[in-house]
C-alpha cells in the first residue's frame, strides 16, 4: 500500500474509474440561456480536471517551485479555483487560502502573516501585492490568472499551454504540511491554521462514509472548498453564481434553477442561503424534488429553515448540519428529522443546541471550563459528567495540530497527550455530552457571561441558552447576549459583567415600526422583561438593559455567526448616549 498521503490522489482514481463523466461546471457569461431555457455551462471531466492539474503542478515544479513553499492563492469560486488548488496539492506547495470578505486590512494583514513565497493570483491580486511588497518580501513565486502586466512571474495559461505526458504528485506523506486556512475571526483576530495532508484526506473519507456519498451524484456546492472535496468523491459540482464575501446575497431563483438544470441530488450550503432559498421555494410553490441531500454548517439552522427546505423537497430527503470548526471538521453531525422530532423541545426551554453525535474518527471529552493554558493531557483535572456544563475538546486525524500566525494562541487552545503524542483541540464551545453521547452546544466559551445574583454569588450564562428563551417571541428573529462592564465589579478577579440581550426583529416588524420606533421598542421591552422574569436562566435580565439593534454583525463565510464582541461596543455607546 502506498505510503503517500494526498486528497489529490482520490481525484486520480476517480478520473481512470469516470473519465468522461463531469467533474465540475459552471455558468457561462452573464447567465445566458438556451432554447430549452437552462443556463449554458463550461464543463470539465474527470480526466481533463485531472490532467489540467497535472499541468499546472508540473508549471509550479519547473518554475521553481518545491514541497512545503507557501504560496497564497486568491483565485475566485469556479473551475480554475478547484484546479489550482489541485494542482498546488499536486506539487506539494502549501497553499494559503483566504476569505475574500474578510475585508482588506484583514486580509492583508492575514497574507503577510502567513509570510507567502508566491502569489497564485488574479490580477488585482497581484497589483496589490506589488504596490505592497514591503509586506511580501519572500514573494518571488508569482503566478497570475489572466493578463499578466508589469508585475511579471508566469501566467496559468502558459502552465496550460504545455502537452499533458503523466501524472504529477509529490510524495507528501500524512504530516506534511498542505495549506493554511484563515479562521471567520467571528471571537477575534483571523488565526492561520495548519492543514497537513492527512486532515484533507481524511475529511473526505469521513464525509463520504457518514453520508453515504457514492460516486455519480451531482452537487450544488455554496463553499469553494466542498466542490474540491466533490471532485475527489466523484460527484459533480455545479458551481452556482455566488459572492463568498456576501453568500446570503444570492439570486434564489437563479440557485433553484441551477439544481433543475443539472437535476442535483445534493447541495452544501451555509443556512443564510438555505433560508433564502427555502423562502422563495415557500413563496413560488416551488418543488425541487429531486434534491435528496442537504448539508449545512457554520452555525445552528433554525427549524423554520430545515421545514422550508424539507417542504421544497421531496419526502425522501435529508437535511444535515455537520459541526465543526476551521481548526477541526467534522467532528459531530445532527439530521434534521432529529431537529424537530427529538431535540427542539430541549432547545425552546434553554437546554442548548444538539449538533448530534460525533464522527467516527473522532474522539471527545468534555471538561471543566478555565481560561488558563493546559499543556498536557493528564493536567486535566476531570471529566464532567453526563449533562454536566463544560468545555469541548477534540481528537483526531481531521483535527489540525496548530496554528501558524498568531501563534501566542495555540498554549490556549492545544493540549498534547505526552503517552500518544496526539494533540487535542480546545474547540471553544461549552456544553454537555446527553445519555445518548450526543453533544449540546451551550454556547462560546469565551461569550459565556458571568454576573451575580441578588444573594452575591456568581451566576454564569450561556448564550445559546438565553437567547433561545427570547427567540420564541413572534416579532424576534434573533438575539444575543452580552456582558456590559459592571462599575462596580472592576476591581474584582473575576470578569464580572451586567447581562444584556441585543435583538434584531423580524423585517416586516422593522418596517412597521418605522412610523413610532420608540413606542415599539418600549412595548416589545416590556414583553421581553416578562419573558426574563418568569424563567429562571434569565431572570437577571432586567428591563433596561435590552438594545435594539437593526441588522446583527455577522461572520462573511457563512453569515450566521454573530459578532457579539461588536454588539457589546454598540450597546455600550447607546447606553451612554
């Protein structure tokens, strides 16, 4: 058996086992139709996306480029992106992945960090780099994806332009280095995780067995990443119109015919989209039946989205939410029969949210929450019980070991087991483990909120928990909790703070409310402090320190992490003001 480890050789196999079969396609122009009314498509097959990955590691290798050099790619969602990121996978290089929504100081400030050796870009990207290249000294590696100026380098046509002879891949073995991806900063700075080749290998295997992903499906992929994963499964990827600085954004109706166009039986989208695309199914009275699977993650689903997209589709269909982290996924994974059937109940009267039981690959264990470093495994000073609150920590191969920028983190969030030599993640979720072995997400660790009952002891919150409670009122779509700074606590070791619930209300609700803002808002406070009152986990909400606020700030990769640490800034300044 071959010792070499890279997800890129699953695309080899899948390209001598379905040569002609469609590997990926994408819409053509400016959404042009044909007679029949679908949208005309570029294709690649297996065997073409397989070559053309071929020639473009074999363009990196003659161009000088050697196994574990860091080259930032910033190349948009479609067929060039899965294949170069092939092909980088291919040379052995270390890709350096980024979120283009994150802003341009952020990523700026994240690429320099990651301290490139190349750029493998469009050209904007690397007129950037080049007005900058104080930030990107190391930079000699440039390749550009389309017109080529001033800046020089090689261009991916030129790579595409030599005779496909053989197959190219490096050696990797399962340790080695093969991408750095960015992390949402949705609780602070981006960090730079560390792929090695086994975390992608086995993220695939561990997808594909969970959900019984069998060569020949078509899917409609709303995340870069899954259609490469789709290429090395053997399903197809349609890649649809779809800003990843902006996915809720999308044209649902545009999405919705993509999956008629091609008939597909799976989409991964992030629930901001699926929510759109369950709306306008909802309004039109749309079927899309032959939609068999949907996989959604980054955050909870609601259960009015799982409904909307169950009732689009199918009786036969399926709706999963993979949990997970940047730093390690998948580690759990819910259905969404479970949602309804088994587990909303729980969530409605502040239990947390279930995100299921864990993948096979992995192992967990929940323990005591601290803020303090823990170097070593057996530092752990207990394991919490069944339903006991604590901190979530992970092990295993899709687990990644470090980060490489910012990396005064990493004492905080890995813990290495001296006897085995494994690294366990610190996930930064606090919650339980059921009787089931299911776990039940109570919120981040690090927006818990610690405050003090009318006795004087110390009470703790947890997000998720509370905001359950005020999410059941009509006229709320969402709301979150934060910590104000407590005058009279600052002198105290602990972080004690005042809770307070920001609420965002449903868009038809805003729009009424236009015409006496104020009298709304005092009505809906009122209503709220009843809710808090007559619930013991947030009675110490009191009245006063409920904010309105008309659009939560949220994290560009999937649009549903909510930036509390900025809500907690706002209702800061509008309490002064």
């Amino acid at each position: 058996m071959s010792s070499i480890v890279n997800v890129a050789l699953r695309l080899t196999e899948r390209a001598k086992e379905m040569p002609d079969a469609i590997a990926l396609a994408q819409i053509l122009g400016r959404a042009s139709r044909s007679a029949d009314q679908k949208f005309r498509y570029q294709t690649i097959t297996f065997k073409q996306l397989d070559e053309d990955s071929d020639k473009i590691a074999q363009g990196m290798i003659d161009y000088g480029v050697t196994p574990g050099m860091r080259i930032a790619m910033l190349v948009p969602q479609g067929l060039d992106f899965v294949s170069v990121v092939f092909g980088m996978l291919k040379s052995g290089a270390v890709t350096i992945l980024i979120d283009p929504g994150m802003g341009r100081k952020n990523l700026i400030d994240c690429l320099a960090a990651a301290k490139p050796e190349g750029f493998f870009g469009i050209p904007l990207a690397q007129a950037i780099r080049t007005v900058l290249r104080r930030r990107f000294p190391l930079t000699k590696k440039n390749v550009t994806v389309g017109r080529r100026c001033f800046w020089g380098g090689k261009t991916l046509q030129g790579f595409r332009k030599r005779n496909w002879q053989e197959s190219v891949l490096h050696p990797t073995q399962a340790d080695d280095e093969a991408a750095i991806i960015f992390t949402t900063g949705s609780t602070g700075p981006p960090k730079g995780v560390l792929y090695r080749h086994k975390n992608f290998d086995k993220q695939v295997e561990e997808i594909q067995n969970r959900y019984n992903i069998t060569p020949g499906g078509i899917d409609v992929p709303g995340f870069p990443m899954f259609g490469l994963f789709n290429s090395a499964m053997g399903t197809t990827s349609v890649i649809p119109r779809l800003d990843p600085s902006r996915p809720a954004s999308l044209n649902p109706a545009e999405f919705v015919d993509v999956i008629s166009d091609w008939q597909a039986n799976q989409t991964f989208a992030s629930p901001a989209v699926l929510e759109k695309v369950g709306h306008y199914c909802h309004k039109k009275q749309i079927k899309i039946p032959t939609l068999k699977r949907i996989l959604t993650a980054g955050a909870p689903v609601r259960r009015d989205v799982v409904r909307s997209m169950l009732d689009a589709t199918g009786d036969d269909a399926e709706i999963f939410t993979p949990y997970g982290a940047t730093e390690s996924l998948p580690v759990a994974s819910i259905s969404g029969a479970e949602i309804p059937a088994k587990t909303s109940q729980k969530t409605d009267l502040g239990d947390g949210v279930c995100v299921g039981t864990r993948f096979p690959g992995i192992n967990w264990r929940v323990i005591p929450i601290t803020d303090e470093p823990i170097p070593h495994f057996d530092q752990i000073p207990r394991f919490c019980n069944s339903g006991e609150i604590g901190e979530l920590i992970v092990q295993g191969d899709v687990v990644t070991t470090e980060y490489v920028t910012r990396c005064e983190t990493n004492p905080l969030a890995k813990i290495l087991e001296k006897e085995t030599g494994d690294i366990w993640h610190r996930m930064g979720d606090v919650g339980y483990l059921d009787e089931q072995e299911r776990f039940w997400v109570c919120g981040r660790k690090s927006h818990r909120v610690i405050t003090r009952n009318p006795e004087g002891e110390l009470v703790t919150l947890f997000t998720l928990r509370v905001e359950a409670i005020f999410n059941q009122h009509k006229d709320v779509k969402r709301t979150a909790l934060i910590g104000l700074p407590n005058p009279k606590e600052s002198n105290t070791a602990e972080k004690v703070t005042t809770p307070a619930v920001v609420v965002e209300l449903k868009q038809h609700v805003q729009e009424a409310a236009k015409k006496d803002p104020l009298a709304v808002e005092a009505k809906l406070c009122k209503e709220l402090a009843e809710i808090a009152a007559n619930n013991p986990l947030t009675s110490l909400i009191t009245a006063e320190n409920f904010f309105f606020h008309p659009s939560f700030p949220v994290d560009i990769r999937h649009n549903a992490k909510i930036f509390r640490e900025k809500l907690t800034v706002w209702a800061v300044e509008k309490r002064r003001g």
